[in-house]
C-alpha cells in the first residue's frame, strides 16, 4: 500500500484507536470487499489538493451482513412501534365514538336541530292555516262526514265572519298606508317648522342664538340615528339566535322526535297536545269502532279544538257511533300512556251526550305538587258569607267552598282526604271571629285535636258516653234552630246576614262537624235520634245560619238518610267504590250525566275530590290543599291562635255551649193525658196530639199511627186491635197499663227490700 493509501487506513482505523483489531463495523460506513479502491500515486497525491477526509473501515461480508441484521431489526422496531400507536389511536377513536355520552351528545345535537326544524314547519303549517282558514275547512269537513247539520252550520257562518273581517282589513289597507304617509310627512315638515319658530323665538328673545338652536337640533337627530344604529346592529346580531330559539321552543311544543333521537335522560320531554295526539291516544286504545272509524280516512269531530286552559289542555271530541265516552273514561289510564302523561294528569268525562267525550290534559308534571300551600296560612282572616279556600280546580284557579245558607257533604274511600277537606273548611271558618265552631268524632283519632282551643264543643270518642254527647249536642241544634227562626221573624228577615251576624243578637254563624257520621247515625242506641235530628238541621238551619258538614266513608241508604244527601247543596266526594256512594254525595243522576268520582283512582288521586256546588259548572275536580297536624309540622294550631286572637281584639272570647240536662218522657202518661176521656180514639190522630202536648220531644216530632202502635206493642205488652183498619186505642186500655207497671215497679222494690233485709 502506498504511502497515501496507509496514510488514510491509518485515518480510517483511528475510529478504534483503543483495539486496531476490533471487528465492530463502524455505523453508517460500510465497505464491502467487493467494492475496488483505485489509491492515486504519490506524485498524482502531491498534486491533489487538500480535501475532506472521510474516515470508514472495510468490513468483511459477515460484518456487513450483521450490520444489515441490525439496521433492519431496528426499522421493524420503527414500524410496530408505529403499528402499535395507530392501533391506539384507532381503539381510542372506537372507544369515544361509541361511548354513551358520546351517542347522547350525537342525539342532543340531532334532536335539537330535528326540533328546531320542526318549530320552522309549524310556523310555517300555522302560516298557511291563517292564510288559508285551514281550521274552518277542517271543521267543516269534519262536520260533513259526521253528518252534524247543526256544526256544519255553525263552522260555516264562523268562515263566513272570518272571510268577512280579513276582507275588511285588506280593504283598510290604503287608508292605513296613506295615514301613515301623512304622519310621516307631517313629522318632516312639521319637526323642522318647529324648531325654526323655536330658534326664531329665542333670537327674539335672546335666551340663544339662532344656530345654537339648529346646532343642538341638528345634534340630537345625530344622536338618535347613531343609537338606531346601535339597536339595529345589536338586534341584527341577536335575531338569527332569537329565532332559532324561537323555532326551536315552537318546535319542542309541536313535536315529538324520533323515539331513536330521544334518550333515555329525556324522560321529561313532552309531547304536544293537539287534535292529532289525542286521535292517536283514542287510536291507541284499540276499540274497534274508533280503529275503523279512523282506517276508513275519516277524522274525528273536535267540537272544541285542543286548546289551552289552564294548566293543561281542553277539548271536547264527538266519538264514532257505538262508543261512549263513559267507555273510554274507564280506561283512563291506557289514554295517558298515549298522551305521555301519569293517569292523574289525563281527565276524561262524558259531555252534553253519551257519545261526546269532554278531555282535559294536563300540562306535565303541573299537578304534581297538588294544589300547593293554604293560602291564609301565615297570615289573614276571612269572611265566611264570601266563602273559604280549599283548593284549586286542575286548571289552577283557586276555588271557595261557599257555606252560608247551605250544608255540605263530603264522603270517599279511607286514606282518600275526606278529613283534609273537612279540616279545610273548618280551619276557614275558624278564621272568622263571628263564627261558632263545634266539632264532633264518634271515633278515636287526632285529626281535628288542634281545633279544640276554637271549639265551642268538641266530643270525640266512640263509646257510648260520647254517642250520647253527641246527641244532646244535636239536640241544642235542633232547640238553636227554632229559637233563631224566632229572631229572624222578630227582625223580618229571611235569612241571616253580614250585619245581623256581627250585629251579637246571636245570630252569628254556627258551623258544625259531624265526622264519622256513618258511626253515629247506625249507633244501636242513639242512631235513630241522631238521624231525625240531623234531617230537620240539615233542612232548615241553613237559613238561620247553620251549617252542618256530615263526613263519611259509607254514604249509602243504610248509613246516611236520603233526606240528608238530599239537602246538602255542597258535595264533596273522594274516590268512591260504585256509583250509589256517588249520586248520594253529587247528586241524583250525576254518575249518569259524566260526573264521576268512581273514575278517580285510590293512592294515585288522593287529595283530590269531584266536588258540586261550589261553582257555576255542574261539577269540579278540586285539589285539596293539605293542612297538617302531626306533631313538628303543626300547621292549623298556629291558624287556630290567630283566630283566637282575632276574637280578643273583639273583647269576646269562645264560650263553650252548656246543655241542659235532656228531657225525659214517658209514652204511657203522656197518652193517658191527651186520651180525656173513655172513648177510644183512631191510632192515625194521637201523634198530633202528642206533638201538641209535648212540641220540643223530639221522638214526637216524625211519628205516625203506625209507629206509635209499633211502641205501644214493643216496649209496653199493648197491642191495638184493627176495628175497622182504625186502630183505635182505648184510654181504658193505657190506664191499665199504667197500673200494672206501676206495680211491678211496686213488687220489684219490696222483692230487693226483703233481699237486703234477709242479707243483713
């Protein structure tokens, strides 16, 4: 090798300078054997200029082969390792794209666009209708199909006034335009003109100059063309988002999405009711009559169009011939699946016809929190000749349940309210310091406890002390009541009022409880008494300001006197089993005519009532507000306090009602007194004469022949011949009687005289 060749081996080996033998192959620089190196003389070297001295090692084949090796176990490292993160990166894209939130983030974005679309059309659907009086032609053709001549006529003339009116206002148009040029005219001369004398008058005055006053006028146009343009721009900028919200609030209302659109978070999402839906629903139910009435393409008769009221929606529905509304009533709770509403939100009831279905829907979730607080509960009093809150109807008015001149019945299953909205009424008119208050329980419970404070009586138990207590309480009612007929004619007036209430001449409203009445009315001992007591209350003491509340769970014939269900004006009734309880608490015939209280459903509607007389409508559904009693939550003691304060303020205090010990008669002595004589007297005549003798005994007051010869066989062995379906009874016969009882009496005593004396 040539002294320039050594010299660059010598150059290539001092990449090793620590071991010139070493076989390691230097990375990057690679010399096969193969490869010819062509080394320059030594006089052609010295004429080479100096250059770039690349340093390198020949390796031999089986250390290229091995760097080879090398640099191609490196490259695969290069690509798995780069396999393997596009791999990651794939799985993590799988991963988010297929996670739940991500899908219900996809199906948020799609439905509220899918909503906001909607809103567009309906506007646009609703556009069309006004431009085309869309709902007078369906009407019309609704009324065709069904053959109703009557609503045929009356859509028709309804179009007519319609077609009539924008006719009007299309012809109104030129004036308006041209009224609305002269204005806009008379403000640019007019404006001008103005400050010109303005200006003209303040040079003559010197108060300004004459420019001053066109600068400043010439300012403030300057001003108020500047805020225009920032109110154009800013409502420029804000409309596009104004109106896709509006579209999109139009839309929510309108329409229901795709069910593959709606997530399962959704729950809340409501559907719109209009005449559509509510098709639907009836579809839904799958009676046949309605199925194939809507499969033949006929659409059913809205009389009244969905339309808002309240807190819901109302519409009354002419059903296919064959189906009542009664039918579709029962199955309440299959129609609120089809609306997407709870069974209390849906109210169907049968219309002016069986085959007329009068709905109201209610808004969701709106009666949810039920008819909310008591109004007076912190503060307030009230009258009670206008009327004390109970509640709310289901369209959210606030209702009154009125009491002068009128009694109340309140009935329903137990658990259902009944106590609730007889402690509203009271807790009412415990809010009136002229009134009186009694409340009487034939039963052990603590519902109206707190009220005792307010209670000119108040007996509660179940035995027979407290029956009796009852009665006599009854009783004095029924001695209050004549005594304040007396009054009333002494003042000649009909009835109590407003003045003569707060007047204290004792005719201040008497309002009183009997809960539990079905108790009290079936007592073995005191029952009959406390019936015919209750009826002639109940009949004539709304007049002279009494009103009687009789509660019950069982107001059937057995349990509560028709003459009871009868002349009670208001009725309040909770879930009931059949429609006997029903019509005994709404009236003769209200099941019939739609008026149902069987149709609310125990648990689900409780608190809830059907309630008549309290309004101008046949009936009401009413929620009852819920005043509580329980311990730590006692909402009607601090109502009670107030009311007792009110009476204080008054200089009066509650009196409780003394009763006077009852007075006690005796058949045998009171008939040998108005039978003078020997001569027998016809069975049908002595009750008069009877009630003549004695005209406060009650027992007296509703006997017949019949019943005294009942007695008289009964209790005292005599029994009246018929002679001649006379029945007379013989004076001869009672004296006799008389005598023998009185000396059994006589026997008797003599027989317990021995007795002792034998004993001692």
């Amino acid at each position: 090798m040539t002294r320039t060749g050594g010299r660059f081996m010598d150059n290539v080996r001092k990449l090793h300078p620590d071991n010139d033998d070493s076989n390691e192959p230097v990375s990057g620089i690679v010399f096969t054997p193969a490869e010819r190196v062509d080394l320059p003389t030594d006089d052609a070297a010295d004429a080479i200029p100096e250059a770039e001295v690349v340093e390198g090692e020949i390796l031999t084949e089986a250390e290229a082969a091995e760097v080879e090796a090398r640099i191609a176990n490196r490259g695969a490292l290069v690509v798995r390792k780069a396999v393997a993160g596009t791999q990651v990166a794939t799985r993590a894209v799988v991963r988010v794209g297929t996670h739940d939130r991500t899908k219900t983030a996809g199906k948020v974005v799609l439905r509220e666009g899918f909503t906001v679309v909607q809103g567009v059309e309906s506007w646009l659907k609703r556009a069309w209708d006004a431009s085309t009086q869309g709902t007078y032609r369906r009407m019309i053709k609704a009324a065709e199909l069904a053959g109703d001549r009557d609503e045929l006529k009356e859509w028709t003339d309804r179009k007519e006034t319609a077609t009539e009116r924008r006719h009007r206002r299309l012809m109104d148009l030129p004036k308006l335009a041209f009224g609305v040029l002269k204005v806009a005219v008379s403000m640019v001369i007019g404006v001008p003109f103005l400050v010109l004398v303005v200006a003209i008058l303040a040079k003559a005055t010197g108060n300004a100059s004459f420019s001053g006053v066109w600068l400043g006028f010439f300012g403030l146009i300057g001003f108020l063309i500047a805020a225009g343009a920032v109110i154009w721009s800013g409502l420029s900028i804000a409309a596009p988002f104004l109106i896709v919200y509006g579209a999109w609030r139009e839309g929510r209302k309108r329409a229901m999405p795709p069910a593959w659109l709606v997530t399962t978070a959704e729950a809340e999402w409501d559907v719109a009711i209009d005449e559509t839906t509510i098709a639907k629903a009836l579809d839904a139910l799958r009676i046949p009559a309605i199925t194939q009435y809507l499969k033949s393409g006929l659409k059913l008769q809205f009389i009244t169009p969905a339309r808002v009221d309240g807190r819901g929606t109302h519409a009354v529905v002419r059903l296919p011939a064959g189906v009542t509304a009664e039918k579709i009533a029962r199955r309440r709770g299959d129609l609120a699946t089809g609306l997407h509403r709870a069974a209390k939100e849906v109210w169907p009831k049968t219309g002016s016809e069986a085959g007329i279905l009068d709905i109201w829907i209610a808004d969701k979730g709106a009666l949810a929190e039920g008819a909310g607080d008591y109004p007076l509960l912190t503060a307030g009093l009230v009258d009670v000749f206008k009327g004390v809150p109970v509640g709310k109807t289901l369209r959210g008015d606030e209702i009154v349940a009125p009491i002068m001149e009128r009694n109340t019945m309140a009935g329903g299953m137990p658990g259902q309210g009944k106590s609730t909205g007889a402690r509203d009424i009271m807790a009412g008119c415990a809010l009136d310091p002229t009134a009186e208050l009694r409340i009487w329980v034939p039963d052990t419970n603590f519902d109206f406890e707190a009220f005792k404070p307010r209670c000119a009586s108040y007996v509660m138990g179940a035995d027979d002390d407290s029956l009796k207590a009852i009665r006599d309480q009854l009783v004095n009612i029924h001695e209050e009541v004549q005594r304040r007929g007396q009054l009333l004619v002494d003042f000649e007036t009909p009835a109590v009022t407003r003045e003569l209430a707060s007047a204290g001449v004792g005719l201040h409203p008497l309002i009183c409880l009997l809960e539990e009445a079905h108790v009290a009315i079936t007592h073995e001992t005191y029952g009959k008494e406390i019936s015919k007591v209750l009826i002639d209350i109940v009949k004539l003491g709304r007049k002279r300001g009494i009103h009687m509340i009789i509660s019950t769970q069982a107001p059937t014939k057995d349990s509560m006197p028709r003459d009871i269900t009868r002349n009670c004006s208001n009725g309040i009734a909770f879930a009931v089993g059949d429609h006997v309880a029903n019509d005994a608490l709404l009236g003769q015939g209200a099941y019939a005519a739609g008026h149902r209280a069987t149709e609310l459903i125990p648990g689900t509607d409780r608190g809830t009532a059907v309630v008549k007389g309290f309004s101008g409508e046949r009936s009401e559904i009413v929620q009852f507000y819920y005043l509580d009693v329980a311990k730590g939550n006692d909402q009607v003691t601090p109502l009670i306090k107030r009311s007792l304060d009110a009476i204080a303020k008054l200089g009066k205090t509650v009196q409780a009602t003394q009763i006077a010990a009852p007075e006690t008669r005796d058949l045998l002595t009171d008939l040998d007194a108005v039978l003078t004589g020997d001569e027998p007297v016809n069975s049908a005549d002595v009750p008069a004469l009877l009630k003549r003798h004695a005209p406060n005994w009650l027992p007296y007051q509703g006997l017949t022949g019949k019943a005294l010869r009942e007695l008289l066989a009964d209790e005292h062995g005599i029994k009246v011949p018929s002679t001649g379906n006379r029945y007379p009874i013989d004076p001869t016969t009672v004296r006799e009687a008389i005598v023998r009882r009185d000396q059994s009496a006589a026997d008797a005593d003599t027989t317990d005289d021995n007795g002792d004396e034998a004993a001692s």
